[in-house]
C-alpha cells in the first residue's frame, strides 16, 4: 500500500452512526423555523470576494486572516466564511424588498474560515441560521430572540444564558468610539497587536478582546465607566428598554452584558449570544443581531434587518449521543430469492433492513443479526412452505411466527 491521504486539518467526516443527531438538527430546524414562517434559502458556497470585504467589513479577523480566497479567469472568489452577506447579496439580486415585509429566510449548510481548529471549531464547518428584514421595531429583535431560545429548546438544550446589548445606531456610536479612544490612550502601548490595530480602526472591537491583560485595561475603575454608561442615544435606549419588556413577557431570562459586541463589523443596536450548561461545560451556541445598514452597503435600499447563525458542530457536542445505526430488522434465509422479496416487502413498508448476500449458514446469519439489529425475521424451509415467517426479539429472545401479512404490524 501507498502512502493514505488523509482528512485536512480542520475539516472531519461525518459517519453513518453520527447522522441520527443530524438529522434531529436539520429536522427541528425546518419544523420550528416554517412554523414561524421562515422559507429556506440555498446561496452558493462561494461568492464576489468584495461581498465578504465589504458586508463582513475588512477590520475584522475573518476578512484579514480567516478567508478561503481562490483567483479563477481573473475574478477573485471566497468560500463563504459565514451566510449573511450571501443571504443579504440575494435578498438584494432577487427583488425581494418587492415582497411586503417582513422577508422571514432561514438557512443551514458548511462555512470555511482558515483559524486554528480546537474543540467545536473547524476550518469547514456547518451554521444553522435565521434572517428578518423589514422590520425595525424590537418586536422583530424579540421574535428572533425566542426562535433561537425554542430551537435549542427542541434539541434538549434547557440550561441556557441569554446575554443582550445594544450598540446603538452609528451616530451615538461614534461619540462612544471617540470617548473609549480617549480613556485607554493613556493604555495604548500595553495593548495586545491585535488591539492596537483595532484602536484605529474599530475601536469596538477592542471590548472583544480576549487576551488577559487587554481585560485587565478594561476593568480599571476610569476605563470601566465608560463602558458601563450609557452611550446611546434616546431613540436607541428606548428600542432596547422596549426589547426588554417583550422578553420579559415571553418569559426569556435575560442578562445584560456591555462587553457584548460581536465580531462582525455590521451590527448595530440589538446584539445577543446565547450561552448553554448542556453537560457541565459552558459554551456560546448562538450569537446574532441587528444589521440596518448592511442591505444599503451592499447596494440595495435602506433596509433594518436581523438574525442569528449557531455552529452545529458545537451544538453537536453538546448534545446526548444516540445509536441510530441499528436496523429494524435483518431477514434470516438461505434461499436468496425469497429473502430478497421479503427485504423489498419490509423496505416498501418503511422498515430498515437489511440481509445476508451470501447466504450463509443460519447460525453464521443469526450472529450477524444480533450485532446490527433489533429483530431477526427468519425464513427457512418450514416457513417458506407454510407462507409464514418468524419474528424474533435479539433483546428478550423472544420469538413468534406470523402470517407475511401481519410482519410489518408484529416488527412496529
């Protein structure tokens, strides 16, 4: 044997006896989100290079470092390292401000970013997300709040924190940028590189620092201040007080958090994450919020907008494991003919099967069945010439035999 090309770094398969959870992830999404009236959106894996520069902004880390970007006939291109602006370049290219508001679109699928793999982070992996646009009152900011709390809910994930802040509108936010610039100019040269890049550029981004002594900075008491006032203006503290009292009335527990800013350059006023306790490890399952400017960046008109995305791979491994690979039911024969039509009589019924293709000696068969399914349905001489079969339990070891028309209802 050559040498075996191996998985990439950063990317994994997925197996057969992973895909039940899978499924469950894909399958409560589609059901909770089309309750809601979300329709789902495919975009392209890749897209215009500049639609990541210019939607996900080219201060951030994804754009600058993170970026799968390929030249092809002279154009440059980008594996999709999240689906918003894909999301936000179609809402634009297909009318659909045309449709009366709210456009309520959902999606799942692989995203790519070039970062350094660790535990539920990976160079490919796969977002399941939500987007409104139209709406600009916070009832919309609420709805997609409790959309996110109900599907994680589904999966089983209870213990969860929902932190909020509002990063006001881009006038007060300019006067907050000015004023923290001021207070940690003082600091400047204890900041971490990345930081000091930040400081011109995005100042907001500084707050997501998570290098420890960047932290330090942020907790001294003048520094602090800042921070925790409030910078924004009337109309934007009136949104979030109003954002507040219908999460209240839904009943989502909520913390407010004014380190909160995420990592996209596109946010404005709500910002949220949801954190979860699943299995005694905290970790942040979701993040999202409002983007009002992003459509008219991109080219269309002034359109509010909001959302979420959640990693599945880390909701993947948060959530309990379950065996999906047993099959329902495995037919025990030495005559392949009859064996193949009793296969096609339980696969037409919906039942999982599956047979011996070599038709091996019954004892060899009956080892076989006990290690991939649930039941053994056994076809030998006696039951072929009877018209029967026997149906047996590889759990009790209980047996019966039926007539072929009463299998299906004896195996469910």
């Amino acid at each position: 044997m050559g040498n075996i090309i191996k998985v990439q770094k950063g990317t994994k398969d997925i197996l057969p006896q992973e895909m039940g959870l899978w499924y469950k992830m894909e399958d409560n999404a589609r059901r909770i989100f089309t309750n809601a009236g979300y329709g789902e959106i495919r975009t392209p894996i890749f897209e215009a290079t500049e639609l990541f520069a210019r939607g996900v902004g080219d201060t951030t880390d994804i754009v600058n470092k993170e970026m799968y970007t390929f030249e092809k006939s002279e154009r440059s291109l980008t594996l999709r390292p999240e689906n918003t602006a894909g999301v936000v370049r179609s809402y634009i290219e297909n009318g659909m401000h045309r449709i009366s508001a709210p456009v309520k679109l959902w999606y799942k699928g692989p995203m790519f970013r070039y970062e350094r793999p660790q535990a539920g982070r990976q160079r490919q992996f796969h977002q399941v997300g939500v987007e409104m646009f139209g709406i600009k009152d916070s009832t919309a900011d609420a709805e997609i709040i409790e959309l996110a709390v109900s599907y994680l809910n589904s999966l089983g994930l209870n213990d969860l924190e929902v932190e909020i802040n509002s990063l006001g509108c881009p006038e007060c936010r300019e006067n907050f940028k000015k004023t923290l610039k001021e207070v940690l100019k003082p600091y400047y040269n204890d900041l971490c590189d990345d930081c000091k890049t930040r400081y011109e550029k995005n100042p907001l981004r500084l707050l997501d620092c998570k290098v420890e002594s960047c932290k330090n900075i942020f907790e001294k008491p003048e520094v602090k201040s800042v921070i925790q006032g409030d910078f924004i203006c009337d109309e934007c503290a009136e949104h979030f007080n109003e954002l507040k009292s219908y999460l209240d009335v839904l009943g989502i527990k909520y913390t407010v958090n004014k380190l909160l800013v995420r990592g996209l350059d596109y946010y404005n006023r709500t910002v949220f994450e949801i954190k979860s306790n699943n299995l005694g490890s905290q970790n942040a399952v979701c993040g999202g919020g409002r983007y009002d400017t992003l459509v008219s960046n991109l080219g269309g008109q002034e359109t509010p907008a909001i959302g979420f995305a959640m990693g599945m791979e880390r909701l993947y491994s948060l959530l309990e494991k379950e065996d999906e690979s047993k099959l329902d039911a495995f037919v025990v024969s030495t005559d392949k003919k009859e064996a193949l039509k009793l296969v096609k009589y339980l696969r037409d019924n919906n039942i999982k099967t599956d047979f011996d293709f070599n038709a091996k000696k019954f004892t060899k068969q009956m080892e076989k069945a006990s290690k991939v399914s649930k039941y053994a349905v056994i076809l030998g001489e006696d039951e072929i010439s009877s018209g029967k079969v026997s149906v047996k339990n590889l759990e009790t070891s209980e047996q019966i035999t039926v007539d072929k028309t009463e299998v299906i209802s004896s195996l469910k």
